[in-house]
C-alpha cells in the first residue's frame, strides 16, 4: 500500500521523509515531480502541487499528470492539503477541515482523464467525491493531536489567481459554500476518475472577500500556512499510518479504467 500526499502552499518542506529520492513520473500529459520515501515504515508519494519552489500558480497545475503519476506509482489512497479562505464565522484562520463536499466555479482547465473516441464515454459518480475513510483518518488524527477540525465543509473551486470578489463570496455562501480556494478542482475529480481514494485536508489561512476587514494578501496566506505547516505535516504523518490498512469503501472500483484507455498495466 502507497499514500499519496500532495502538498499545497507551505506543506511538503514540513513533511519529512525518510530514505527520500526524487522521482520525475513521465505520463501522457507530461512530467510530474514527486518525493518517494517512508514516514514510519508507510510508503509515501510526495507531490508538491505547485512545484519545486511554489512556481505554478493553480491555473497551471498539470493536476492530469499529478494524479497519472500518483496511479502509475501505485498510490492507492492520497491526501491533499489546500489553504483556504473561510466563508463560514465558525472557521477560524488556523482551523482544519475535512472537506466533504465541493461546487466547481472553474472555467478553462481540463477536468478529465476521458475525452471520448476509443475511450468511450464515461459519467463519473461524484455524490460524494471525498473518500470517507480518509476523511476519517485526518479527523481522528488531528483530534489526536489537540487540533481544531471541522468534520465537514463544502469547498468552493475558483480558477484564480486573482482572490474573489465581494460579490462572488456573498453568493457561495449563499450557496452553501464553506472555504473557498484554487487547487481542489480537478484534482478531486481526477482522483475519483482514477478509482483512488481521496480526502482533502482545507487549512483555513484567512477570511474571504468582505468577510474580511482588510484587503486580502498571498503574504497573509503565507504566514498562516508557515504557522500551521508543522501541524498540518504531522497530521498527514498519522494520518498515513491509519491509512494502511485495507480499504472498505468502493473508491476503488474504477481503478482499471485508466489502464483500459491508455493499454497499459497499472503501475508498480
Ligand atoms: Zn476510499
């Protein structure tokens, strides 16, 4: 059993790994980086969503590769971190959540491993497209560790990399939206497409768009994220080792189609 990690802003220099190596996974949409090492005796993927030295802003993230490549190395169950803006009075700057649920407000990225032809086409089930056992695992581990955790919010996915407007807040809330971010979207749909489990852990960093009283910054979101990056990285450190045993849930149902549409035997 592999988990994957990917990191948001501020989270894979936190995560240690022992007998690290680099590993650049070639996959139909390009070269992904990863980390591969062990936390504990857990064989862990590391993948830092936004590059070496947070150089890909979210529009850009090849989210397609990040996820082939984490398939392809045979990472079953993976965890993702987001830093968010919180929506909702209850979620503080420094708070987790277990993201449960997410609305997609993106326009212009590719959202899918099957684009028809030979392919076919698929519908994929996103009732609920967060793993609940991984959501388990990075409640109960970060409830162990003292930490605030919400254990359910709806993120909202915007393209970015501008902040929302006013309005735009005002109306995801009316919509039911909790935190609102950048990243979360496609990855989440990919993951699910790919027949791994998922949860995303969403790190509240600020309030959003006239929630807040000042205007908002990426400084202010970088200085939340390296109080809590610590935190956030042993969580996923515990979380990894809940995740090991055999899953219960049907996230892995689909994990053949990626193989079927490209003729090729799932990973190592
Ligand atoms: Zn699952």
């Amino acid at each position: 059993m592999r988990i994957g990690i990917i990191g948001g802003t501020g989270v894979c220099d936190a995560v240690s790994l022992t007998d690290a190596r680099d590993v650049t996974v070639k996959t139909p949409y390009g070269d992904a980086l990863m980390k591969q090492g062990k936390i504990a005796g857990v064989e862990v993927l590391l993948v830092p969503r936004h590059g070496e030295g947070h150089t890909i802003p979210p529009h850009r993230v090849n989210y397609r590769a990040n996820i082939w490549a984490l398939w392809w190395m045979g990472a079953e169950r993976v965890m993702g971190t987001a830093a968010s803006g919180s929506l909702n009075s209850a979620m503080l700057p420094g708070d987790l959540v277990a993201v449960d649920q997410f609305i997609d407000f993106t326009k212009c990225r590719p959202a899918t491993f099957f684009e028809g032809s030979k392919a076919g086409v698929v519908h994929t089930d996103m009732t609920d497209p967060y793993c609940a056992e991984v959501r388990k695992a990075l409640i109960d581990s970060s409830e162990s560790l003292g930490l605030r955790v919400h254990r359910s919010g709806c993120y909202v996915c915007t393209d970015g990399p501008r902040f929302e407007t006013r309005a735009e807040i005002r109306a995801f809330s009316v919509l039911g939206g909790d935190l609102v971010g950048m990243t979360n979207v496609p990855e989440v749909v990919l993951a699910r497409e790919a027949g791994m489990c998922y949860g995303l852990l969403g790190i509240v960093t600020n309030f959003a768009a006239g929630i807040a009283r000042r205007e908002l910054s990426h400084e202010e979101v970088v200085q939340v994220m390296a109080e809590t990056s610590g935190r956030v990285a042993e969580v996923l450190c515990r979380a990894a080792g809940r995740l090991v045993a055999a899953a219960g849930c049907g996230c892995r149902r689909n994990w053949s189609r990626l193989a079927e549409l490209r003729g090729v035997g799932a990973g190592k």
